[in-house]
C-alpha cells in the first residue's frame, strides 16, 4: 500500500466515526444536563471578574460539555477497526504507543473533570478537578514520558532549526516536563465556538506532514486520524455549538501534541521541538496573555494589560463578535503552521 494512502485512510476513518457516534452522544449529554450549572466569576487568581462574566453568558445556555469524546472516541475506534488491516494499522510501539496513551489518559482525566463539573456549583475557571490536581496528573504523564524518551529510547538530543542536532544530556528530561506543562496551560483557549478545534487541526496537520516527512508513517496516520476527529467534532461545534471540547478534549489533545513535538525532533532526525511555539503559536501566545495578566495585575497594583485574558476574549472585550476571532484564529494559525512546517522542513 503507498504510504500517502496509510495517511489518507485514517483521516477518513475517523472523520466517519466522529460523525456517527455524535448523534448518540449529543442525545445522551443533553438528556443527562451534562452543562454547567453557572458561568465564570472569578479569574485565574481569585479575583472577581465581571467582564468575564459578560462573555461567559453562552455557558448558561445549557450546552453541554464533553464534545472532545469526538476526537479521541474517533481516533479509538478507527485504531480498533484498521488493526484488524495489517498495512493500515497505525499502532506501534515506537511510533504510536506513547502519544496514544497520552491521547487517551489525558480524555479520561478530563472527562472526568467535565463530569465533576457538571454536578456542582462552580465560581472560578478551575473545573470539577481544581488547576493543581489536574496540573499534577500532567506533571505524571510528562514524567513518564521524559523516562520513556530519555531511557527507552535513548534520547538526549534537541534539534536546532538551521543549526543541527544539539546533546543536552539529561536536561531533556526537564525540558520535556516544561514543554508539556507549558503546552496544556495552553489549553485555555478553548473558550469560542470552534476556536480551539480550529486550532488543533492546524497543528495536528502540520506534525502529520512533517512526521510523514521523516519516514515515521504510523506516527502521521494517527495525527491524520486526530485531525479526522477533531474535524468531525468541529462540523457540532461551529456557532451556534451543539456542544464544547472542554477539558476531555483539551487536556488530551495538549499532551499529544507535546509528546508528537519529541517524537518528530532528533529522535527521527527532524526539527519538531522547537518550532512547537511556531506551528501552535495561537496555543502559546493565549498562555502568555493570561501569564502577563496575572503577573500585571500582582505587581502593578491590579492594572491589566488586557482587558480580560486570555486574549480571544480581549478581542471580544474591544467588540469583535465571536465568530470574527474565531476566524482569525483559524488564519493565523495556517499561517504559522506552514511557517513552522517549512523551518522543520528545510531548516538545516
């Protein structure tokens, strides 16, 4: 089988699941309320929060959460089914092992996140798990994967675009705990009808390229895959959404898209590191306005530098509808997934 069709097949799979299991899960997240029960009132630092509150009011419109089952059910169901073809099985334990696992640990932790946080009252951005317990599961997972890189598979290099491979030892260990911390706060950027679907598809493809590039076939089908659930999720969630990602979906999509970033870096002799901030730069630039929001407002006396954080609600503070960020959203970040795609490409 050509290898463009080991990509192509995937994608298409999942999509079709996607597709097919929403009906049922629609149905039994609005026949279980499975909703918040209030909005927003408080920031990531505990003080009360009235803007946010205003732009928070679609959470009251009894949407369900728990949308990201899509992505990561999909991507179950596709791997299940194509296991059964020898040429289209996509699960491995060099390639595909690791970023399924975090894929799938990450949508249960958050799935039970959104569950908690349906069946209760809710006053600060903190869901059902509070922001340090769920920070202390990723903790874990990159610890496990850092041992996994480090002692399993013997890496110890960080791939410098344009300046080759560099041995930094046992500080690949630390530095992939940061990079995966670092990338799941940056799942705060879900919060628009379609914004961080929109948002993930463009990283996931970009990596699926640059995997396929590097010969890591297993690897690019199953971000293929990814990218079929998420597009599927999104077909529900374009405003008005029929329901949200949330944690189930952010937190698993996070921490794969960290573990991808190691796998298609020096291991495979490929830039994927260091161009993560280029290729997700919506994901990272959110995470830095919420950072400089909370250190203004701690060391400036409680002046802001944003009119609320994280900054697609700044945008939608200054008065640009939801649908006008979330699309822009969505062209900044094709722009800077090829920029990103063509420095891994061709940095040298």
């Amino acid at each position: 089988m050509p290898e463009i069709f080991k990509i192509f097949i995937p994608f298409v799979a999942a999509f079709a699941a996607g597709m097919a299991i929403t009906p049922a899960l629609a149905h039994y997240l609005y026949k279980h309320e499975m909703w918040k029960k209030t909005s927003v009132r408080k920031a990531v630092d505990g003080r009360e929060a009235p803007i946010s509150q205003s732009l928070h009011r679609d959470e009251e419109k009894n949407v369900p959460r728990m949308g990201g089952i899509v992505i990561w059910g999909s991507v179950a169901i596709t791997a299940v089914i194509l296991a059964s073809f020898g040429e289209s099985n996509f699960v491995s334990r060099a390639q595909t092992w690791l970023p399924l696992f975090a894929l799938f640990i990450g949508g249960l932790i958050g799935l039970l996140d959104d569950y908690l946080d349906t069946k209760g009252s809710v006053d600060h951005i903190a869901g059902g798990l509070s922001l340090k317990k769920r920070l202390l599961v990723v903790f874990g997972m990159s610890i496990v994967g850092a041992w996994w890189f480090y002692y399993k598979l013997g890496v110890d290099l960080l791939s410098v675009p344009f300046a080759g491979a560099v041995d930094i030892g046992i500080f690949f260990i630390p530095l992939f705990i940061a990079v995966m911390l670092a990338v799941y706060a940056s799942g705060v950027i879900d919060g628009l009808d379609g914004l961080a679907g929109g948002v993930f598809a463009s990283a996931f493809f970009a990596y699926a390229i640059i995997a396929f590039s590097l010969g890591l076939f297993d690897l690019a089908a199953m971000n293929a895959a990814i990218v079929g659930g998420i597009l599927a999720f999104l077909w529900y969630n374009i405003p008005p959404a029929r329901f949200y990602m949330s944690e189930t979906g952010t937190m698993g999509l996070t921490v794969t898209l960290a573990v991808v970033a190691f796998l298609t870096d020096a291991h495979a002799e490929g830039r994927g590191v260091l161009v993560l901030p280029i290729i997700a730069f919506p994901l990272f630039i959110t995470l830095i306005s919420v950072i400089l929001q909370v250190l203004s407002k701690k060391f400036r006396n409680g002046k802001k530098v944003f009119l609320v954080a994280p900054l697609h609600h700044h945008f939608e503070a200054i008065g640009w509808p939801a649908y006008k960020v979330t699309m822009r959203y969505w062209v900044i970040s094709a722009v800077f997934a090829v920029v990103g795609l063509a420095i891994a490409l061709f940095g040298v």
